[in-house]
C-alpha cells in the first residue's frame, strides 16, 4: 500500500507492505521454572517496563510463586491487558532495561523478527491498532481489564516501510525521545534542588536558617498569620444564594481543584459572570492574595496572579497580605513540608473529612525575616519555579509535535 511522510524537509515515497504480527514476531513461552530470575517487571502505560519495586515503592509478586512468570528479556515485547485513560486497549511496550526480568503471565510476552524493533515499539504508540482490537476484543468481565485471545492479537495486520525507512523513522521519533527525557531530568534536578534548599533557607525552629543571602544576619521573628493578614473565606449562604456557575465567561470561581502545589490550575473552570458580585466583596480576589484549601485536601496553596478576574469558591480560603509581607516568601515557607508537618497537620480536624477551622489557620506561627530578606528569598524560589515551568512547557510542547508526527507519519 502507497504511503507518504514529511521527514527532513524532503517528500518521501515508500510502499507500505501489510503482514500479521505473527509474521514478524513469536510469543515466548520461556518460564521462570528454576527461579533464575527474581526481578519482577511491571508494563506501565506512562513510563513503559519498569522494575516493579521502583513503581510500586514496594514487592507486589509473591517470590514464592514466581516460578510460573514469563522470563522477559531486553528488547521483548509485552502486551498488558490492563486498560486506562493513557492506554485504551492496554499498552504495548519492550523492554529497554539493561537486564531480564519477569512479569506476571496474564502478560503477552513476544520477541520480534525481521523489522525494526524502535519503530515497532513506536508503532504501538500510535492509535493505528486500535480499530482491530475495538473489533476483535472487548472488556470482558473486569471493567479494567481488556480481553483478546493471544492467537486473536498475534493476527494484527500491521503496515510497514521498508527497513531503511524504518531505521529513519525509528531514528526520528529516538531524538524526540531523547529531547524529551532531557528536560524532564533537568526538571526532577531542579525540583529535588528546590526541595533541599527549602529546608535549609527557611528558620522552621532555630531563628537562623542554615543558608542566607550575604548581608542578612538578623534572628527571625515568629509570627501569628493573623498578625500579618486577613484571613477570611466564603460563607456557605453567599454561595448558594448569589453565585451561579456558567461553562464559559470571563469571571472564574477558584475552587479547591484549581490549587495545587503552589499554582493555580485551570484545566477545569467554572465562571460566575452573572453573578450578584455586589453581594459578594469578601470573595473578590486580588493580585497576591493567597489560597489555601481547608476542606478535603488541605494545605494546598497559590497566588492569585492578577486583579479583576478571579473570586473565591467554597473550601478555599483566602489570605490577604499586609504591605511588608511577600507573598512569594510566604507560599514557599507554607507550602513546604516541614511547615505542613508542624504547623498545619497539628491543627486539622478529622471527624467527617480532614477540615481546617479559619481559626486555626489565623494560629499559624511562621519565623520571619525583615521585609528585604523575604524580597531575596521569594525572589530565588520564583526563578527556579519559572525554570521548572519552562521545562515542563518544553516537554509538553515537543509531546504535542510527537503526538501529531505519530498521527501523520503512519497509517
């Protein structure tokens, strides 16, 4: 069958053959029957095969039975039946560890011939086997689990160049990879910075932090949160009586889902643009004012970027900054684990769902530095913050340019 790419700049023509799975691939049948083996292997649809006590934190498998596991060496392919929203049909992905394994035999383990083992593997990122599943499998008894007969899946009709066009393919989509791995290590190194020096720049009991900026020497002083703001959140009858949610707008309503680790994250929305805001003045939010949420999920917390565009929801309480306090300094230091810890665990009350009272949240204590220091420090963290963004934006960007090149360069 003709197929056409746009690789390099250049226009290329190739033909694209149509085969089975079977015919460039075996399922392997090789047991662990003499324990050889006792890594125990887990096929992710986010991260691909794994070790799986690197995944779970922990042992799933039972090493006392683990004689009937499949024996997966670098480069098979294993088919996990278990569905999700990254995979759904399952994921198929091979084993790029320096090292075999074994998984589980309600795993499909097959080694392939005769093809490109990069672009098979790419292959099976992209949807174009989908439509032979949808037809000739379903999800039988268990909602979470896809089900196909392993003679059924060895049928797959796949389509495929000719191996050089392969090789380049496989090449292609290898840099993408490889761009993509990079800035998501850059990321986790800057995010494992970030979390030591949090501890260390912050006076959490001491009054001298263990690193300062050169020219700062004082002793912190503790604060009560009351004593350097307003802390206030919405009323259950303001909500009920003056808000109305709407799916488009201008105006958006910051929920408890809209904070989260020091953010605010706005991929779920609701907008309150025909509202009665002359009843609502206490839920207007301005330019660094800070959220915290007090219900459900407690202690997540943001800033609130701009004037004019957002108001309060319930379980999200706002805390509004006196003139010498900044608001960047101050999320920091609460949003840290060791203030969580300390401060506001102590003060949560569990009896339906954990709560925290806008009492308790005026009883927070924080060790404060004079207004310059809070400047430097707020100031530091935001650069690595935007920093972090920048990568995590990198990486989201370059996965769309994949997910379209996926789309457009098989068929």
């Amino acid at each position: 069958m003709p197929g056409h790419a746009r690789t390099g700049g250049r226009d290329v023509i190739f033909a694209w053959e149509q085969c089975k799975l079977s015919d460039i691939s075996e399922k392997s049948y090789e047991k662990n029957t003499d324990n050889k083996y006792s890594t125990v292997l887990t096929n992710s649809a986010e991260y691909g095969i794994v070790k799986q006590r690197d995944f779970f934190d922990k042992d799933i498998a039972n090493s006392s039975n683990i004689s009937g596991y499949y024996v997966v060496r670098k480069n098979y392919f294993v088919y996990n039946p278990r569905i999700s929203n990254q995979a759904k049909f399952g994921p198929i992905n091979r084993n790029k560890l320096d090292e075999s394994g074994i998984m589980s035999p309600l795993y499909l383990v097959f080694t392939v011939h005769d093809i490109d083992e990069s672009f098979l593997e790419t292959l099976f990122q992209t949807t174009t086997w989908h439509r032979f599943m949808y037809q000739n499998g379903d999800t039988g008894a268990r909602a979470d689990r896809f089900a196909i007969k392993d003679s059924t899946f060895m049928s797959m009709p796949i389509k495929v160049p000719s191996l050089e066009e392969q090789h380049k393919l496989a090449l292609a989509f290898q840099k993408l990879d490889q761009t993509i791995t990079l800035h998501e290590e850059k990321k986790r190194q800057l995010e494992r910075l970030k979390s030591a020096l949090l501890q260390k720049m912050f006076a959490y009991k001491s009054g001298y932090p263990a690193i300062r900026f050169e020219g700062f020497s004082d002793e912190w002083e503790e604060r009560k949160l009351s004593d350097i703001s307003d802390v206030t959140k919405l009323a259950g009858f303001e909500f009920t009586k003056y808000v109305r949610y709407q799916e488009t707008g201008k105006i958006i309503a910051l929920r408890g889902l809209n904070v989260k680790n020091g953010k605010l994250v706005l991929d779920d929305v609701k907008y309150i643009d025909d509202s009665d805001f002359s009843k609502l003045n206490r839920s207007k939010l301005y330019k660094n004012d800070i959220l915290l949420t007090y219900v459900g999920t407690v202690g997540e917390l943001a800033i609130v970027p701009e004037d004019d565009k957002y108001f309060l929801a319930p379980n999200v309480a706002r805390i509004r900054l006196q003139d010498h306090v900044n608001s960047i300094f101050i999320c920091q230091m609460m949003n840290n684990s060791i203030f969580y810890n300390h401060i506001i665990l102590p003060l949560i009350a569990t009896s339906s769902q954990p709560a925290l009272s806008m009492e308790n949240v005026r009883k927070f204590q924080l060790l404060m530095p004079d207004y310059q220091e809070q400047q430097k420090i707020g100031s530091f963290f935001k650069q690595i913050d935007d920093t972090i963004a920048l990568h995590q934006q990198k990486i989201n960007n370059i996965n769309s340019v994949k997910k379209s090149l996926l789309q457009k360069m098989f068929i």
